[in-house]
C-alpha cells in the first residue's frame, strides 16, 4: 500500500492533468543556488550542495504527472570561467548524485541522459554518466536530461560544422538539408521540442539555453532560488501552462 503523502500526491497529479494535457518536454534553468548561500554566510559550493534536493523532487513529480522528458540546466559552457575551485565542486557533487540516484532511476522507469560538450567534462564524470546511461537505456517512463557544458551556440555550431563536413565529403545533399536533418545534428537532437520552460532565481533570460527547442516553448519565470523550489513550485508551474492558449502562429 502507498503511504499516506505519495498516495496524496499522486491524487493530486491526476487531478492536475484531468485540467488539461501536462506539457511533453520540461525543460529547467535551475538558478540561485549561489545567491541562496550567500544569502545564509555560506560558500556557494552549499547552494549547489543544496540544489539536489529540488532535483528529487521535481524528478518525482513530473514522473508522476506523465511528463515524458525533464531536462536540467545543470553546466552552461559559460560556466566554465568561474573559479576552478567551485568548478570542481559542482562536479563533484555531480558524481555524487549520479552515484546516489542510478539504481533509483534505473527501478523507477528513467532513462538518464547527458547533453552538451560531454568531451570536456572531467574523465570522472564522463565515466559515470557513461555508466548511469547505459543501465537506464531501457527505460521509457520518462526522459531525463543533464545539460552539462552545455551552449546552443556551441551547439548550433557544431551542428553546422558536421553538416558542412558531410556535404564537402559528398555524403550529403546541402539541397537536402531540412529542419528534421539539421535538429538531429545537435546534441540535443533526441529531444523533441520544449514545451514550458522554468526559470528559477528571478532573472528573465535564457542564457544560451536550448535556443533551438525553445522556439514555441511556454516560459515561466519565479524568484523562488533553485535550493527552495518546492513540489508545490513546480505543480504552479504546471498548472500555469495548462491555462495557456498556444497558438503557433496561426489566427
Ligand atoms: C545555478 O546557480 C547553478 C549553476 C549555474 C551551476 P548559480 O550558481 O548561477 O547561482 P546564482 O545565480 O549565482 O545565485
Ligand atoms: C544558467 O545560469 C546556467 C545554469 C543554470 C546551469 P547562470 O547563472 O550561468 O546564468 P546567467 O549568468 O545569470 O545568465
Ligand atoms: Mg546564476
């Protein structure tokens, strides 16, 4: 028998999607984690420290509602010019997660995958998640993807350079070029697009943030910093989609 309070979340999720459709694709620039810290005397390796709780949480409750791909904003490219020091951190506890949670994902239906510059993360981490998305690569429940070194512009580009390379080889028609061919270039390209994306920590960008998927995505902006983000957060994020009209351009 479930307990009490998964029994009473999962009534809830059913609920929300007898509203409306839940989105397909969620994608998260989980942001704040520093500012959290700081804000408490403590050293920014805390917020991101305290950034894996969220994660679990919102993991859970998309499982619940039927989402088929979460992707996190975990490493943008240009987070590589902070300081060696949090650098490290973030990866670390990066491995730590993927340490802690693979046999949780692999028994609850996630499949686990990295997107990004996967070449010029640390030898260790690449291992790990090596590791994680080979086991999980049966799962079909839901998607869910770790965008690490990840920049659309690197991305858009060396999508572009793979495409030139092919037709300079022969092995490709530029005149054959469509948006199906040229999305399954990038890094990204198993995803299909966003269909909301969450921004937490207040700012209103996307800071190079899958610019390809997000073309009709639905944003949503909170202050809420990324360690606070509640189950309640997100099911309001949820819920705010569910009352969009999307219209694709058409009258
Ligand atoms: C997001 O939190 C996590 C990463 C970018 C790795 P930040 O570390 O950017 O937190 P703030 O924006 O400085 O508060
Ligand atoms: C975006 O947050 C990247 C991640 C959440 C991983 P940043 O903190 O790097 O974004 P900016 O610098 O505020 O645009
Ligand atoms: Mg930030």
């Amino acid at each position: 028998m479930l307990a009490f309070p998964e029994a009473w979340a999962l009534a809830r999720a059913s609920l929300l999607t007898q509203i409306a459709p839940p989105p397909r694709h969620v994608a998260i620039i989980m942001d704040g984690n520093g500012r959290w810290a700081e804000a408490r005397g403590l050293p920014r390796s805390e917020g991101h420290a305290a950034g894996a709780e969220p994660v679990r949480t919102v993991l859970k409750a998309a499982h619940r509602l039927g989402i088929r791909y979460l992707t996190l904003y975990a490493f943008s490219t240009e987070n590589w010019a902070r300081s060696t020091e949090e650098v490290g951190n973030i990866f670390t506890l990066l491995g730590q997660y993927i340490d802690s949670e693979t046999a949780e994902l692999l028994a609850s239906g996630v499949r686990l995958m990295a997107v990004g510059d996967l070449r010029s993360l640390p030898a260790q981490t690449r291992q790990a998640l090596d590791q994680a998305e080979r086991l999980t690569a049966h799962n079909q429940d839901l998607t869910l993807s770790l965008a690490l070194s990840y920049g659309s512009r690197a991305e858009l580009t060396q999508a572009v350079r793979e495409l030139a390379t092919k037709t300079q080889t022969g092995s490709l028609d530029p005149l054959a070029i469509n948006e199906d061919i040229f999305g399954q270039s990038l890094w990204t390209g198993r995803l299909p697009d966003v269909d909301l994306l969450i921004r937490s920590g207040g700012d209103k960008r996307v800071s190079n943030f899958m610019l390809w998927h997000l073309a009709y995505a639905e944003l949503y902006f909170t202050d809420t910093l990324w360690p606070d983000f509640s189950e309640a957060d997100f099911l309001s994020a949820i819920a705010d989609f569910q009352g969009r009209q999307r219209r694709y351009g058409r009258a």
